[in-house]
C-alpha cells in the first residue's frame, strides 16, 4: 500500500511539472502585448496643426455710472449692545477689540483710557461678547475718519488695524 501512494504522488509531481508550457505569467504577456499596441498607435497618430485665430475687436459702449449717495449702514456692523462701563453710546462707534471675557475687555479699555482714549465696554448679548469702543459718535463719516485716524497711530498694532464701525441697534 505504501509503494502504491509513493508512486500515485510521484505520477502526481511528475504532472505537474510537465503541465506548465511556458515559465512566463500570463500578465506579464498581456502587458508587453498591451505596451506593443501602444507604441504603434502613438507612431501612427499625426500632429496636431494649430491655427491662430484671429478675433475682431469689438467697440464696447461708453459706461455709464451714476453715483448714489452711500447709505450710511453700508460697510458698518449693526448689532444690539448694551452698555457696561462708561458714559454714552452713541449711534456709530469704533470697536478696537473683542472678547469673550470680560476680565479682557477690561484690560484693553484700561490700557486705552491711559492713552487718552474715553474708552467704554459695551456687550453684544446675542453673540456673548464684549466689545472695547475706543470712541462713539452721532454720525458714521465721523466715526469713520475717526477710526482712520486711529488705525494711522498705532500702524504696529494689528490688533487695532482691525478696528471696525457698530451701529447700534435698539
């Protein structure tokens, strides 16, 4: 019985040895084949002309434009805040800093009023934040010349250089 499987397995190994036609993969002969197609449809594809076109100019009608006066709320923040520390809020103000705490806010008109400023703090409840006003005013062209003015003297602080106009909603 021994004899009998020792010589099935060798009939066996014998097969498979011999079944195999070729040492190389199949892949590997779809590849160069694929390569080989490549390569003649690349050296039969004619160049490309391109021809330059030329476009007419075309007249363009003069433009007109009218000038509308500003309105004043254009390029201003409107929101409703109440007044913390200070005097007065008036309708436009010039915000030089905001913060979530008030212990900052603090800090910063501090600072402010020793260099001058009536600086106050004002708290925008829907957005939880408190806001450094270095300046408020009646009208937003003198809110705004005022806060060029403050941005030109503190040109090294970028903290300041974004300072911004509120309109207080009531």
């Amino acid at each position: 019985m021994k004899k009998l499987m020792i010589l099935g397995m060798g009939v066996c190994v014998a097969l498979a040895f011999t079944s195999c036609k070729s040492s190389e993969s199949a892949y590997k002969k779809a590849y160069e084949k694929a390569k080989e197609q490549e390569l003649t449809s690349s050296q039969q594809v004619a160049p490309a002309v391109t021809t330059p076109v030329v476009t007419a100019p075309v007249a363009t009608p003069p433009v007109v434009v009218e000038k509308t006066p500003v309105a004043p709320e254009a390029g201003v923040r409107q929101e409703k805040v109440t007044l913390i520390s200070g005097n007065d809020l008036k309708d436009y103000s010039i915000v030089c800093g905001s913060f979530g705490l008030k212990v900052n806010a603090e800090a910063l008109r501090d600072y402010l009023i020793g260099q001058g400023y009536n600086a106050i703090i004002a708290f925008n409840a829907e957005a939880a934040m408190y806001r450094v006003v270095v300046g408020t005013y009646p009208d937003r062209f003198s809110a705004a010349a005022a806060r060029d003015a403050f941005k030109r003297k503190y040109p090294n602080r970028k903290d300041f250089q974004g300072a911004w106009l509120l309109y207080r909603l009531y």
